[in-house]
C-alpha cells in the first residue's frame, strides 16, 4: 500500500531563503506524485505534479520538486521565500488501484519570517 | 469560469440533526471525492464516485452518506450517527482516476 511521510510538522524560514520541504512515499509502483498549497480556510491548489518522464518538475510559485527514485523522495523547493508562500503544504502520492485516490502526509506548515 | 464550488462556507448545526453539504463541478470531470480533514490529521477520504450513479465508500466513511445522481454534483449528508462531525470537509474532482485533484474551497461544519 502507499503510504507518504512529511518531515517537520513546521518548518520556518526567513524571508529570501530557500524553502525546503521533504516527502518521502512509499509505494510499490511508479508513484504518480503530487504537491498541494493549503492557504487558511481555503481549499487545496496543485502546485505541481510527477507522472512520468524528466524527475525535476516546476510548478507554479517558483517551486520546483525532484523525484528520486533511489530515495523514494519527492522533496520540494523554492530558492527564495516570499511571505506569500507561508501556508500549508501537503505531499500526495496516487493510489494506482482504480479507486483513484490520493494518499496525503500530515501537511508541513511553512512559517516565513521577515 | 471552471471550477468546483461548496457551500455553505460555515455551517452550524445542533447535535442529531443531519446536514448536506454541497458540491457542484463544471469541469467536466468523471470524478469526485470528499474529503475531511482535522488539525494535523492530513486529508482523509469519506467517499468517492467515478461515475454517474455509482459510490464506493473511503477510508471513514461510518456516519456519512452520498448520492452523484448527476455528472456535476456530489452532495455529502453527515449523519447523526457520525460522532465527531465538526471539522473542515473539502469536495474534490478529477478527469479520471489517479490524476491530479481539484478541491473546492472547503466548507467549514460546527456541531454543537
């Protein structure tokens, strides 16, 4: 079964220094892979995705994430934090049943600091 | 525009009585989802459709109840047997099985 792991509940950065938020799954098949933005109160928006092909994948916002297969990681990145960019951050992983659903980590919350 | 809407966005509602949530899509999707989430518990699926007329319950969906009687809807209906109700419900669609996900903007339910 898959299953996803987000290290660091909270992470706190200041302002223009590199966002880093780790992801590591598991799964017993190639993973399609998926990072979401929670902000407040808010619903989830896909920042960017891995399904196959080229393992660093850019989305939007200015992150980007890398799939390595070898470290079952799928860690994201931003070189330089905004304040906008505190918020929620879930890592997901598909079920390849087709039943469809995402399996989501526990979320890490991103602090950025002036 | 395309998207997919809830509503209410709060919703307060005295312990016993039952609630529906709304959800409503015009993407065009063959899937919907709903999800519930609770402080630093993650996202956790009640139910989910893949097509018209037809549901298969998620990982708790004990206390809840869905209907896809139509392509663009998926209401969700918490039930007095559902024991800790509050919490933030978000509704979800995708074009097709294990694709990326499109949520709605949440509706936030208080049981008292």
């Amino acid at each position: 079964a898959q299953s996803v792991t987000q290290l660091g509940s909270h992470v706190s950065v200041s302002e223009g220094a590199l966002v880093l938020l780790r992801c590591n799954y598991s799964s017993s098949v190639p993973p399609y892979l998926f990072w979401y933005v929670q902000y407040p109160n808010q619903g989830l928006q896909l920042l960017l995705k891995y399904t196959t092909g080229a393992t660093l994948v850019k989305g939007i916002n200015g992150f980007e994430a890398e799939f390595k297969k070898s470290e079952t990681s799928f860690h994201l990145t931003k070189p330089s934090a905004h304040m906008s960019d505190a918020a929620e951050y879930f890592c997901a992983v598909s079920d390849h049943s087709n039943t469809g659903k995402l399996i989501f980590g526990q979320g890490t919350t991103l602090q950025v600091k002036p | 525009d395309g998207g997919i809407t809830q509503s209410p966005k709060y919703l307060f509602r005295k312990e016993g009585q039952n609630v529906t949530l709304s959800c409503e899509q015009n993407l065009n999707h063959d899937a919907m989802y709903w999800y519930r989430q609770d402080p630093g518990q993650g996202l956790r699926l009640i139910y989910y459709s893949q097509i018209v007329n037809d549901f298969q319950k998620g990982d708790i969906a004990e206390g809840y109840s869905v209907s896809r009687e139509k392509k663009e809807s998926f209401p969700l209906t918490v039930t007095s047997a559902q024991k800790n109700p509050t919490a933030f419900y978000l509704c979800a669609s995708s074009i097709a099985a294990a694709t990326e996900q499109y949520f709605g903007p949440g509706t936030r339910l208080t049981v008292t």
